[in-house]
C-alpha cells in the first residue's frame, strides 16, 4: 500500500508563501460566504445548525476567490504597484462572479458581485481588510515568484509598446 502512496516531500518557503496566500485568500472567501448566508436567514448561524446548501455558499466562497487568485496570480509578485493593484481589482471581481455561480449556477453569477458591492458598501471595513490581505497576497507571491526565478531563470516580458505596434503593423492599410 506504501508504493502506491507519494512520498512526503517538504515544501520550499515559497511553495509555503503561496500556500499562505491561498490560504488568507481562502480564508476571506469563506467569511464573506458566511457574511452572505446570514443575510439571507440571521438565524443561520447561532440558533440553528446550517443546512448543506448553507455549507456549500461557504466552500463556494472559498473556491471562488482561490480560483480568481489562481487566474489573476500572473498578475501578483511583479515590481511596481500598477500590476498588483489590476490583479486585486480583477480577484474583487471575478472571484465572486466564480462563487455566485458555484453556489446558485444562473443567478449567482450577478448575484455575488452584486452581493460582495452590498458587503464593502455596508461595512467599509471589510473592503479594506480585503485589499490589505490582497496586499499580503502580492509579497507573498512575490516571495514565491523570487525563488522560482532563481530556479528556472526569469521569464522575458513582452512591453505592450512592442506588441501593440506589431499588431497594428499587420493591420495596416495600404
């Protein structure tokens, strides 16, 4: 039985620093799931047991935002704010739009951006404990692109000013 099981292998501090990112990210996910299910029934949570689906808008908050930093993670570790602050701005949307529909498939895809805009409008306090773990998130990845760069050496980057007059050189007309 031992064969057939992976041996254990120990995490570098990156692969950790990204686990750690995942993890808050997570973490947040989970929080504005139960955010959500207590505005749907305030009784959810402290006089009665959740039910399943209750449970499920949590995993799917969860899963969401993990997800969106999974897309949007090109985005985080780069030198400079710009980078970051596009990829915060897009895990704030398409995270909820991946967990709206995870947790009600057809309208909760308008649902949860709709929902988490309600939740930063209501209690501001929230927003920026969101966007200052977002800013943990990018060191954190940060830490983890460094080590992975010293690894395989660090990829070329294309500017947009070369790329966008390539593209328009091929659409010339003549």
């Amino acid at each position: 039985m031992m064969k057939f099981l992976p041996r254990h292998r120990q995490l570098t501090s990156g692969e950790r620093a990204l686990l750690w990112a995942y993890l808050a990210v997570g973490m947040f996910g989970v929080a504005f799931g139960l955010i959500v299910v207590l505005r749907l029934d305030p009784s959810a949570f402290f006089s009665r047991g959740m039910t399943l689906y209750e449970y499920w808008i949590l995993v799917s908050g969860a899963l969401g935002v993990c997800l969106a930093l999974r897309i949007c993670r090109e985005r985080f570790g780069m030198k400079g704010v710009m980078e970051a602050a596009i990829g915060m701005g897009l895990i704030t949307i398409i995270g909820p739009i991946i967990a709206g529909t995870l947790a009600l498939p057809i309208y909760g895809t308008m649902f949860g951006p709709m929902t988490l805009a309600i939740i930063f409008w209501v209690a501001p306090i929230t927003a920026v404990l969101w966007f200052i773990s977002l800013t943990g998130v990018h060191f954190l990845v940060r830490k983890w692109r460094e080590e992975r760069d010293s690894i395989f050496g660090a990829p070329e980057r294309v500017a947009w000013p070369k790329m966008l007059k390539g593209l328009f050189r091929d659409f010339q007309i003549r």
